[in-house]
C-alpha cells in the first residue's frame, strides 16, 4: 500500500497538476497547439535527451543487452498489437495511433522517477532506464512518424520528415561527444541544460492543451479502443517484457536487478510521444490524448502491483 501512495503522490499527481495547467489554459486563451508540438519535437526534446546522454556514463556491455532485451520486446509488442490491429478491424490513421499508444511508453518524466523510487536511485538500474528512454525516444521520432503518415503520405514524403528530426542526429552526436570526452563550452552547455529541464513541463501542458481541445462526447467506440490501448500497454506489457527477461536469462547473465529494473520499464503509461505525433500529423488526437490521461490515472494501480510481485 505504500508503494501505492508513494506512485499516486510522486508521480500520478504532479502529472495531473500539469496537465491540469494545460486544459484550464485551452479553456481561457485558446492555445495555438500546433507551436507546442513543434517546440516539444524540434527543441525540447532533443535537448533532453542530449543532456541525458552527454553527462552519464553508460557501459558499452550494459547499452548491448538492453538493446537486446528493447529490440526482442519491441518486436513481439509490435507482434501482439499488430494483431489486435487487425482483429479489431481499425482503419487508416486509427491503426498508427493504437500502435503508437502501446509500443511507446512514458520511459522519461514517468519511468526515471518510478526507477528512482522503485530501487532507491541505484546508478545501475537507473543507466538501465536512461537506454531504454533513449530507445523510446528515437522510436516516435522515426517509426512513430511512419506509422501516423504511412496511410496519406507517400514513403519518399514520409523518410523526408523523419529525416527532420533533430533526435536523429543528437542521439549519435552526444555518444560521441561523450565518448571521446570533448568538453562543451558553457555557453553551449547552459541553455541545453534549462531546455531540458523545460521538456517535462511543456509536454505535459500540450497534453493538457490537447484535452481542453477536445469536445469529450461519449464515444463508445472510442472508449473501446482506450480501454484496449490501456490493457496492452499496463498488463500485457509487463507481462511480456517478464517472458523476454526469462528468455534472454538461458543465453544472458541477467541477474534479479537488471531483470527488475526492464520489467518496471515497461510497465509505464503511454508516452506523451503519441500525443505529440497525434496532434503534429493531425492523426486521431482525441484517442491518443484520452488514452495517455487514462493510462496515467490507471497506472496508480498496475505499477504498483508490478512492483509487489517482483518483490523489490
């Protein structure tokens, strides 16, 4: 039960709070969302990441088996909801949203502070999270942006936007930097560094801007489809994520830590990412918004109980 509280006061509330800022600020001045999306896409996040990336050290063995355990659990996520796609019958922009809504995952300003709490600021596993949101951040950025656009843009269209993506190139350029340990000037650092620290907070308020957007009509169908969303991301994510971990452990040393830290990785919410592509690409925005709320609120639950059974 105190791990409960503990999620609800430490994370579920300061993201409501914000978001709340967002929808209450829709509601009076009418925000121009659209400049959100891009300064969240082209500024802040990539500042973040960078930041992230350039001032922690990260072992080259440790970046290969997580990348291992990522690739394998993208793979079979990508399987099973690939899957659902189909079964359910989804069309055109909703068959990208639902994917977007269950491979990508709040791995940042939701998955960094549940690492902290959960392992009590361990180096180890929180390096493990940092590569995991690493991964979670270049995936919106490319395949995230494929899978919105695949069904109204031509492919040469597609790869020239994704090829836009500042992400792309930071994500390289800071391994590299740090690597060969090449000292950025402090005018350089300096604003990188309060970019970052501003990606949170702007995320959050253009989800909250989007949900003020919204007209919030009873959509059965709609609801379905958040509600699907939720149980692939909250339950048969971990849940999968536990079968990889036990799979890799036949060929890999992976000890309970490490196999710990993976699984509460993906037991997280939905990412803001498909919230910031829905409204970007104009591609099923209410869904996405509805879906990243609800998966917060009900994550209270289901990271919490992740948490019990690995008995950390």
């Amino acid at each position: 039960m105190d791990i409960f509280w503990h999620i609800l006061w430490s994370n579920v509330l300061p993201l409501t709070l914000m978001i709340a800022v967002g929808f209450t600020m829709q509601r009076l001045f009418s925000l121009d969302i659209k400049t959100l999306s891009k300064l969240n896409f082209y500024v802040f996040s990539p500042s973040v990441i960078f930041n992230l990336l350039y001032t922690t050290d990260i072992s080259a063995s440790l970046i290969g088996q997580v990348l291992l355990f990522v690739v394998i659990f993208m793979m079979l996520q990508a399987v099973i909801v690939e899957s659902v796609v189909r079964l359910r019958g989804l069309e055109g922009g909703m068959r990208g949203a639902m994917r977007n809504s269950v491979l990508f995952y709040n791995s940042a300003n939701y998955g960094i502070p549940l690492n902290q709490l959960a392992f009590a600021a361990n180096p180890f596993t929180l390096s493990i999270q940092i590569i995991v949101m690493v991964t979670q951040s270049l995936l919106p950025n490319t395949y995230g942006i494929y899978s919105v656009n695949a069904h109204k843009m031509s492919l040469r269209a597609t790869m020239r936007t994704i090829m836009s993506q500042p992400i792309i190139y930071v994500i390289p350029l800071a391994f590299l930097l740090h690597g060969f340990q090449i000292q950025l000037p402090q005018p350089i650092v300096t604003p990188i560094t309060y970019l970052s620290n501003a990606f949170i907070g702007t995320a959050l308020v253009t989800l909250g801007v989007q949900l003020g957007n919204m007209k919030w009509e009873l959509n059965p169908v709609l609801i379905k489809n958040v509600l699907l969303a939720n149980g692939l991301r909250l339950v048969v994510g971990p849940a999968l994520a536990a079968l990889v971990v036990w799979g890799l452990g036949f060929f890999l040393s992976i000890d309970h830590l490490m196999a710990a830290a993976l699984i509460v990785s993906s037991s997280v919410p939905t990412s803001l990412s498909s919230v910031l592509l829905a409204v970007e690409f104009d591609n099923e925005p209410e869904f996405a918004s509805q879906t990243v709320f609800l998966s917060t609120v009900l994550s209270i639950i289901t990271v919490a109980v992740v948490i019990f059974l690995l008995h950390i």
